[in-house]
C-alpha cells in the first residue's frame, strides 16, 4: 500500500510540476474581433492573419522559445464589452493585447497606460500615436499604443494628395469635397485632419454627409451629394456599409470620385459592388495577397500553417504585419530583462525604418520614438479596377484571375513628419 501511495503521489508530483512548467511555456496573446457586428466583413480576414501567424510562429519555436497562447474573443464592436474583456484579460496575466476599434481602443488607453500592457491596434486613430500627450488634439497621453500601417488621418491626407492632382489635371479650378460617415468615433477619427488638409490643398469643403456603419439604403445621402455638387467624396465607413453607398449612388447617378480609408475597399467590395466600385481610390497599409515581393513566401507558409485558403483580403496582411512587430519587440524584450509591458514597449523603439524579418515588400518599413507613435509616415494609394459586375457564384480568385476585379498602385504618398499633425 505505501509503494502504491508512494507512486501515486510522485505521478501527482510529476503532473503537477509538468503542468507549472507547460503553464510556463506559454504566453497569452489576447486577440480582440468584431465577427458578428458591423465591422466584421473587415475585422474577420485581419483577425484571421493574426491567429494564422501565431499558428506558424508556434510551429516554429513560438515567441522567445514560448507557445503563443492567443484568446481571440468576439466582442462584436461593442466598447462596453471589450472593457468588460480587458479587465478578465488583466487578471488572467496577458502580456500584450491585440486590439480591434477605435472607440473601444481609445477608451482602454487609459486602462494599458496604468497597467503598462502594450496594445496593437487595428484602429488607425491619430490619437493614438502621441505617447506623452503634446498634442493639443490629444486627450490622453498613449505610451501603450501601436499599430502597424498610417493612420486614419494620413492616409486621408495621401487620397486627398492625389485627389488635388486629379482635380488639377482634369481642370476642376475648384474642386469641391465632402467627408462622409457615421457619427461614430471611427469614421470620426481622420474628420479634422481631412478637411483642414482638403482645405490647405485648395478644395470648397462642402458639408458632411451621415451614413450608418450598417448597410442599407443610402439614395437620400446619395441624392444630398448629388446635389452639392461635390467631385469628390472621402468615405469613413468600413466596406460593408460602403457597398450600399457606392450602389444607392450609382442608383441615382451620383458621378463623383470616391475616396476612402484602408478598411474601406477590398477585393470583396469589389465583387459585391461591380462596377460601382470601380475607380474608388484608398491608402492601403501593407502588400496585396500573392504580391511579388521577396516576403510573400512568408506570407505563403503563415496561410499553410493556419487556414490556408487560396486568397486572402487586403486586410489579412495587416493583421500579419501586426503580429510580427510585436512578435519581433516580444524578442527583444525577452533578452533585455523579460517580458514586461515596459521592455515590449521599449522593443518597439529599437529600430529604424523596421520591417519584421522574412516580412520584406510585405510590411511598409516603421520607425516607432518614445516621443512619436508615428510609425508609418509612407502610405501606399491604390485604385480599385472593376471591369463588370461579378455573378454570384464567382470566387475572388476567380475574379482576380479573370481580371474583372483588381487594384492599380497609383503612387506613394510620402507625408511629412509635422509636430502639428501629431495626434491629429
């Protein structure tokens, strides 16, 4: 009976050690989505990025020789929720938190600021790179805070760039422009900055035009845009509620030249919208899928190791591009006195015009200060290309093969580094 207990408990021993160091192994990764709400035609590929990239990071040693642990939780765009999800998070040990949306991102700075849990945003918000609160358009200072691509507001500032050459070119004296969207934090974020930059640039801005972030039926706002006489409009929105507007516009011919942020267009707005989306000019905040650039045999395994699909949205490469800078300042921090919120953060600043290993093409090179979060002042401006209306059946890498649907690089938008733009 005594060898029996004897063994018993050197098994139980041996468990209990087992499961501590399993436990030790392993790194929570807390990953925030909106699957079932209004953003989540956008939030579903760039949240399918992050899990696909933590799944080939595990097979391939993990972060600093530790499992990525990643809790992808539905908040279903609901800040009050992600709130509530922060705190469990908080008090279960997370190291670093993957976030989503602006209003539930800029209501949690001050929460990470206090508890020093670095957070990756998909929300491009300006607001969210001062980390010391210079800013006068800053209410609290983000020392936490980062994404990987431009912010709403400079990517604004490179579609209206090109819209100024355009309007010049075609010989629009003075081309008007007006900003649409929700009344909703996001599509708020880039408001100021784009009409002031509309405005430097020499555009009548007209005025705002509200449509929801939910898809419906847009003609009323499509008529009041007709009728303003405006040549171009910046949609806020994300692409799900901007395929109703570009069809409720086409629906009453609205012919204006429509501008849009990085969530606004993608190959699946183009497929559902047809040729209504044709022309829509966007910043885009990393690669294409299947680009021709050295990175995308990375992009290629991280697929292969997760969901492997045979193609991904614009979004997918974003959701990449974020998890492997915080995968890279998790490295740093783990051979400069652990992983602390403080040295993940401190990893972020450790380079200069910093692209992540293998990520080459892929990401667009960010520099990251401890007095500036502007870590992307280069953006990227396409044009969607949409020769027909797809039929229903048809697959996006049909399309994409077929070349009825497409994006055309039009330029980079090279934007200056103005202390005045910080935070706005």
């Amino acid at each position: 009976m005594r060898k029996l207990l004897s063994g018993l408990l050197a098994t139980t021993t041996a468990v209990a050690f087992a499961g501590s160091a399993l436990a030790a192994d392993k790194v929570l990764i807390a990953n925030l989505a909106d699957l079932t709400g209004p953003t989540a035609s956008v939030s579903k590929p760039f949240t399918k990025g992050k899990e696909d990239a933590a799944a080939y990071i595990n097979a391939n040693g993990g972060i600093a020789g530790m499992q990525v642990d990643l809790d992808t939780v539905d908040y279903a765009y609901a800040a009050p929720r992600a709130i509530a999800q922060y705190k469990k998070w908080k008090s279960e040990g997370v190291a670093v938190i993957q976030g989503w949306g602006t209003a539930d991102t800029e209501a949690l700075v001050g929460f990470v600021s206090r508890d020093k849990i670095p957070y990756y945003s998909a929300s491009y918000s300006a607001h969210l790179q001062d980390p010391k609160a210079k800013s006068e358009h800053t209410k609290k200072a983000a020392p936490y805070n980062f994404f990987a691509g431009p912010s709403y507001s400079d990517g604004a500032r490179a579609v209206i760039q090109w819209a100024a050459a355009d309007a010049k070119e075609k010989g629009i004296a003075k081309p008007k422009f007006v900003y649409m969207g929700d009344n909703h934090p996001y599509p708020n974020a880039a408001k100021k900055a784009a009409k002031g930059y509309a405005e430097d640039l020499g555009f009548e801005v007209g005025t705002d035009i509200v449509y929801s972030m939910k898809a419906g039926d847009f003609k009323a706002q499509c008529l009041s845009l007709k009728e303003s006489g405006a040549q171009y409009a910046y949609l806020a929105n994300t692409g799900g509620s901007g395929i109703s507007l570009l069809k409720s516009c086409d629906a009453v011919g609205a012919d204006v030249q429509f501008l849009t942020n990085v969530w606004g267009m993608d190959e699946n707005v183009m497929k559902a919208a047809g040729k209504s989306a044709d022309g829509v000019v966007f910043p885009m905040g990393a690669a294409a899928f299947g680009a021709d650039v050295p990175g995308m045999e990375l992009v290629k395994k991280i697929n292969a190791a997760g969901s492997n699909e045979a193609h991904h949205a614009v979004h997918y490469m974003r959701g990449v591009c974020s998890f492997y800078y915080m995968k890279e300042a998790m490295e740093w921090a783990a051979v400069n006195g652990g992983l602390s919120g403080d040295n993940i953060k401190k990893g972020m600043y450790q380079k200069k015009d910093w692209v992540p290993a293998g990520l080459e093409g892929v990401c667009p090179a960010g520099t990251w200060t401890e007095d500036d979060h502007r870590g992307h002042m280069d953006v990227y401006v396409y044009q969607a290309n949409v020769k027909e209306d797809a039929a229903a059946n048809a697959t996006v890498p049909e399309l994409l093969k077929a070349g009825t649907i497409g994006m055309t690089k039009l330029f980079d938008a090279k934007l200056e580094r103005k202390p005045e733009w910080l935070g706005l």
